[in-house]
C-alpha cells in the first residue's frame, strides 16, 4: 500500500497545480452534476500529463476509461466522508 500512497500523494500534489483539475475531478464526487463531453475531454488531457509520473493513469485514456474517472476521485479525496445530500 506505501507504493500507492506515494501515488496518490505525488498526484495530488501536481494535480493542484492543474487549472481546474481537482474541481472537475471530484464534480460528480461532490454531487455537483455529471461531468460533460467537454469536461471530460478535459479532465483526460490532464490525466495524460499526470501519467508521465504516474503510468497507471494511461489506463484512463484508453477507449472507455473515462468510467474509471469516479475511481480516480475516491482514490485522490482526502475526506473521510462523503459530502452529505442536500435538499436542494
């Protein structure tokens, strides 16, 4: 697990620096809405230059790897819980 938690931790550190990365990253996470065709061309363009010190992140720009972009937003949120529902 020490492997991964240099990961997480050196991708979280890049990934702030990223315009918008995190926002977008954790939309869905934070019940903001699904991500659009745009964002999610985004959010892939990103993921590539992260790969280059990560690689297992390539498998997220392979065909149909944008459905792992949820998976990547649980691994990367450094909250214990989830954020609640909200009424509105």
């Amino acid at each position: 697990m020490g492997l991964f938690a240099n990961y997480r931790n050196q991708i979280y550190a890049q990934s702030v620096e990223m315009d918008n990365f995190m926002y977008l990253l954790m939309k869905d996470r934070n019940r903001r809405g699904k991500w659009t065709k745009e964002e999610i061309d985004k959010l892939v363009i990103q993921i590539k230059h992260l790969s280059t010190s990560a690689p297992f992140l390539i498998l997220l720009v392979l065909p149909f790897g944008f459905l792992m972009l949820p998976l990547l937003a649980n691994w990367l949120d450094r909250r214990k819980q989830p954020r609640p529902l909200t009424g509105g």
